[in-house]
C-alpha cells in the first residue's frame, strides 16, 4: 500500500470475488495495538463489513455512497468481481470534467 496513490486495498477470494476491503485505518489500527503486520492475514485485519458499488452505477450514486459511508476509495464490481476502484479524487475529477478512470486496487 505504500508504493500505491490509493488508501487501501481490495481483498478477494481465489476466484476474484471481493470478500473486504483493508485501509490504511485498519493498518494503523494494528500497529497502534502493538501486533506485527507481517504476521497476519487479511482476514484478521480486513473490514468484515465491505462496500462496493456495481460498474453501471452513476456517478451521483458513487458520490453519495462514498460521502455517506465516509469512504476513501470505493472499489468497482462487475459480477461481484473487483474490476478497479475509485478514490474520491477520481469522482471529483470526473464530476468536473477531466475524465474517470479505475485504478487497480
């Protein structure tokens, strides 16, 4: 997640389905606790509580699900597999009119 633009990453099964998603909240919260990150798994840091949003949503509706659920990046699904996700950044930049994009997450 360092080396990414994007604040968290997707979790998905070996079939590509999305199960959770793992920010950089949740990062942080593990090292506040003391516990070594390179000795867990995604499950037990992940966010059993996952959003997504369908590739045919509007923008309005990414919009209001990432403002509502106080998201930093909001992953794309296409037949409940992540085809990319979406920051706020990238929402804004397209509501403005600088073109969107997915970025890999």
């Amino acid at each position: 997640m360092t080396t990414s633009s994007l604040p968290g990453a997707s979790v998905v099964d070996d079939k590509g389905t999305f199960i959770a998603f793992i920010s950089e909240f949740d990062i942080l919260d593990v090292l506040e606790t003391g516990r070594d990150v390179s000795q867990l798994t995604a499950e037990e840091i992940m966010v059993q509580d996952h959003v997504a949003i369908h590739e045919s949503a509007t923008l309005s509706e990414a919009v209001q699900l990432i403002k509502h659920q106080h998201l930093l990046v909001l992953p794309v699904e296409r037949e409940d597999v992540i085809i990319g996700c979406v920051s706020r950044r990238d929402l804004l930049r397209a509501w403005i009119g600088f073109g969107f994009g997915y970025n890999v997450c």
